[in-house]
C-alpha cells in the first residue's frame, strides 16, 4: 500500500486577499450571527447604511432570489452569479497560482487561514470556519483554489 504523499505549501510573504470580499459581505450582512441572512438581517444591514424604511416586499424579493436558506455557501453562488460577465476569473486564479508553484491547483488550507487571520483584513476564526465548511480541504489539508474561483465568479460548482 502507497502512502499518501502531500505537497508542501509554498513559503510567500504575503497574500493577495481574493475570499475577503464575499465572506466580508457576509459577516457584515448576517446581523444576528447565526450563519443565514434573512429579511430582518437585511432589514438591519439597510438601515445601517441609513436605508430605514424599505417594504416588506422589496425585502421578500431578494430573499427569493436564493433557492433556499441563505448560508455563506448560497451567498458565495448568488455573488458569483451577479459577477457573471465581469470575468475577475482569471485575476483571483493568478492571486492564488502565486502560492502554487507546482501548479497542482489547490494551497494548503492551514498556510491560506494564517495569511487570512494576520494580513489585511483579517478573519476571524468562526469566517475561516465559515469558509472551509463552504469549500472543505481534501484530506491532505488542501484547498481547490480552481473550483473555488470557478463558484465566485460562476455561481455554481464545476461537475
């Protein structure tokens, strides 16, 4: 029996921020933290930005717009469904093949949460959480950075 061998992450400096923008969304969007947005967390992100009265229906209309319950996972589809055309696929794959140089397609998921937990702007633990349970790590601790890119900017995973 072969043993499984896992590469070795690569040693930069720094990270290009490519997640931040969609889970910050998010975090900031999901008001009461309970890992969903619904219409009273839209409600409250509106009226932070001085939006106070919107209707009901306008709130119930975005909140169809998902195909169910709005996790970070359902957001990152809708997102990558609203980038459709605007083809940033290239520019966050060639933020993430600077820490591949094998060009296997996937960093290690540990190297990619210390570089967002310490640069920029930073995540928390629970965003990290967050993140991986969207796109988990295969068993060797790596991130598919392709499909990932490909759901940001598609809206929907690779078959």
């Amino acid at each position: 029996m072969q043993a499984l061998v896992c590469p070795q992450p690569p040693d930069p400096e720094e990270i290009v921020a490519v997640l931040p923008v969609p889970l910050q969304a998010f975090t900031i969007m999901d008001q009461n933290r309970d890992g969903f947005i619904d219409k009273e967390d839209l409600r409250d992100t509106f009226a932070a930005l001085g939006r106070i009265n919107v209707k009901n229906e306008e709130l119930e209309a975005m909140v169809k717009e998902a195909p169910g319950p709005i996790n970070f996972t359902v957001f990152l589809t809708m997102f990558g469904e609203k980038l459709k055309g605007t083809d940033p696929e290239e520019t966050i794959l060639h933020a993430f093949k600077v820490f591949d140089t094998e060009g296997k397609g996937f960093v290690k998921a540990d190297f990619i949460k210390e570089k967002l937990m310490t640069q920029a702007d930073r995540f928390s633990e629970e965003e990290v959480k967050q993140m991986f349970a969207a796109f988990p790590p295969d068993v060797c601790g790596n991130l598919d950075y392709r499909n990932l890119c490909y759901v940001i900017t598609h809206g929907e995973e690779k078959d």
